[in-house]
C-alpha cells in the first residue's frame, strides 16, 4: 500500500498525484501535463500535442502551466516536477514548496442565501394570515361594532340624564316659583318611551305624570303646590330604568306675589304698581275713592294711599271741606291726614291718620269752632279674584272740644268696602 509522502492519505499503487492533496507522488512517473518536451533528454515517449501548448488547463484545483517546448521543466526546483502553477519566481525562500495547505475546516459551510435568525430563539417559518381568518376577524368586528351602534342609538345618553328648568320668575339667575305657578321642566338623554318621576330634595313629588318620547326627551309643566316650602330645593328626576339625574337644578319657592308671582286668587304682584276704585259704606253713609297702591321691590312689597271724591287726600296738606249736619246747621271742616299702608300677597291694609281735624259750624249766635285729637281710620281688603276686591273698614271713637265750652262725641264705627283694579 502506498501513501503520500505529504499528507499520509492512502493512494494507489500506480498513483502519480495525491487525491487529497494534488500534490505529486516522488519517484513516480511524471503526469503527462508535465512531460519533457525534449524527448531526447529523456526516455522516448509520445510526441507533446500541439494543441496543449496554449490555453488554460482545467485539470485539478491548480492551474497548470505547460513548460516551453526546449526547456528543463524540472531545472527550475530543488526537488524536479514542481506543482502547476509554480514556477522560479514564485518559489517561497527557505520553505518547502510542497508542504500541503491546511485542511479545510470540519464546520465549513456555505454562506447562506438568506439572513439566519439569532441562535437560541424559538423560530418559526413565517407563514402568510389565512384570508378565511381575516374574513372571520373582520365580520366579528363588524358585528361588535353594529351592535354598539344599536344600543347607542336604543338607549341614548341614559349614562346621564339632564334637565333644564326655566320660568317666568327669577330671584337672581334661579328659576323660581309660588304657589299657582308652574315650572317649565325640559329633559334629555332618558329612556325612550319611559315613566319619569320628580324628586324635591329627594322626595318623591306626588301628582306628576311626566313620560319621555321615543328619543328619550322629556317636556313638562310642573304645577307649585302650597305643598312645596318656601326657600331653595334641588330638582331631580329619574326614569323607569333607574336613570337619574346626577346634578339636579335649583330653584327658589317663594310666598305668592314675590319675584312678581301672582298673589292669592291672581291678584297683582307684591312689587306692582296698581289703582283700585273702591266704594265704602258705614251705616247709612257712603263714600267712594281710589286706593293708590305704588309697587316696591321684594320683599317691601307696596305702599297704600287714597283720594276721595269729594277732593280730600292723604297727602299731609290742609284739605277742606263744606257739609250740612242733619239738625241744617252748615259746617266747614279742615283736614290734614298721612297714609300709611301696605300691598303684600294680594292683601291691602290702609291706615289714615288725622292728624288735624277741625269744624266750624255757622250757628245762629255765630260760629262754634270744634277740634278733635288726631284718630285713625283703617280699611283692610284682599283680592277675591284678578281683578276684584273686597274688605272691611273700622274707626275709633273719638271726641270734639269747641271754643264755646261744648263738646261732642263719635262713636266708633265699621263698614265695608269693595274695590275693583283699574285698567
């Protein structure tokens, strides 16, 4: 068994080349791409075919060079044939020029054609999404989505419910209201088609029949009752599903005629301005005059005053006036008088005070003056519907001392009255 003197590899008995190495096997007989060209030089042998003379030899790893025709191939090295490619200029200076090259390494591989991923994670070859899986992900989400959009529209903004309150009436920027007015109640973002009850600082109010519509609006007059107490409250509602208003409105419930509500029975406003023609009666006696009621803002309401038909007025001024008594005696009488009244929840109570009153009656021996300590007459009166009023009257007793040693007496006296408001 024969092996190459290079790289141990086991060759063949006739072997001129190593398989493994390519180099040449000494002492054997040259490879023909190397033979002498002289062929008289040597032992005769075939003829160097002309053709092989030029062009590249595709023999082995290495790149032969075919030595010219007349020339010592093995001259040119220390130890004969040398490998193809090397030649005298080539030789490497104080090596061996055959020492084989290293072997190739066990873990050789070629580059790859596309990049690897990192060692030590856990891949997995990319696989294109199944259009049937986007298909199925995609109806879901629409039908999510339709779903959401139908309850949206089933049941819109009950998350929070509002409510608006407006009226005729106001103290400051809050919507007030008396009793007989009502409060224009709006709302929005209920259930559709829903039953809804009013709280007043949270309880129930009785005798409201308030329904939503089918947007879930709501629209409705609640009427104030003498139920509702006087002051602020909190309004609230909430609908059949338990919706409810989270921030109620305030208002304010004040007493009749206040923040220009009506009085009782529809009478003026405390804070208005107003006349009343009124008719009083005591006994056989009668006497007609204005009431003068001037409107004060709350919670004053207003000031009473009168004039009467025959010319006399509460105005503090000297007023007089000329009568016959019943016996035919003729008098002159002097008067001065104050008012002093009030308009307030649709009631009027006047006060005339004399505060001088004095009579000179014409006798037959000359004229008696007669005076009186000053006396009040008052008259108090309420509206029995918008327009009309009805009261009573009352005077105290009082006495005249005259200049001629005399004196007389008046009884006290009532009546009624009865007015009606001017246009």
């Amino acid at each position: 068994m024969q092996r190459c003197p290079h790289c141990g590899a086991t060759l063949p008995a006739d072997a001129y080349y190593c398989g493994r190495c390519g180099l040449p096997v000494y002492g054997a007989t040259p490879h023909e791409p190397t033979e002498r060209a002289d062929a008289g030089a040597h032992a005769p042998g075939p003829a160097l075919d002309p053709t092989r003379q030029a062009g590249p030899e595709p023999v082995g790893p290495y790149q032969g060079t075919v030595p010219a025709v007349g020339s010592d191939p093995y001259a040119m090295t220390k130890y004969g044939t040398p490998p193809y490619g090397v030649g005298p200029e080539t030789e490497p200076a104080g090596k061996d020029l055959f020492t084989p090259p290293p072997p190739p390494p066990s873990s050789f591989e070629y580059p790859p054609l596309y990049p690897i991923p990192p060692a030590g994670r856990n891949q997995r070859p990319l696989r294109r999404p199944s259009l049937m899986l986007i298909g199925v992900v995609l109806v879901v989400v629409l039908v999510v989505g339709g779903v959401l959009v139908a309850l949206n529209l089933l049941h819109v903004g009950q998350g929070q419910p509002q409510l608006r309150v407006s009226s005729a009436y106001h103290v400051g920027s809050l919507p007030a209201g008396a009793t007989g007015t009502s409060l224009q109640v709006s709302g929005q973002q209920f259930a559709s088609d829903s039953q809804v009850t009013f709280y007043l600082d949270g309880q129930p109010l009785p005798g409201v029949n308030a329904k939503t519509d089918s947007n879930g609006a709501l629209n409705v007059k609640l009427s104030v009752t003498s139920g509702w107490k006087l002051g602020q409250h909190t309004l609230t509602a909430a609908d059949a599903s338990s919706n409810r208003v989270q921030e109620g409105v305030t208002v304010v419930i004040v007493p009749q005629g206040q923040a220009h509500t009506p009085g009782p029975n529809g009478a003026p406003p405390d804070d208005a301005s107003f006349k009343i023609a009124f008719t009083a009666s005591n006994g056989s006696a009668t006497q007609s005059g204005t009431f003068t009621v001037t409107g004060h803002p709350d919670p004053a309401g207003g000031t009473v005053c009168a004039t009467y038909a025959n010319g006399m007025k509460d105005d503090g001024q000297p007023h007089t006036l000329n009568g016959v008594t019943s016996s035919g005696i003729r008098y002159q009488e002097t008067l001065v008088a104050t008012c002093q009244g009030t308009y307030r929840g649709g009631k009027i109570i006047y006060k005339e005070i004399y505060n001088q009153d004095q009579v000179v009656f014409q006798t037959s021996q000359g004229n008696v003056t007669c005076t009186t300590a000053p006396h009040t007459v008052q008259a108090e009166g309420s509206f029995v519907d918008a327009t009309h009023v009805k009261g009573t009257l009352s005077g105290p007793a009082y006495s005249y001392s005259c200049d001629n040693g005399n004196s007389s007496q008046v009884q006290a006296s009532t009546g009624t009255w009865e007015g009606q408001l001017l246009a």
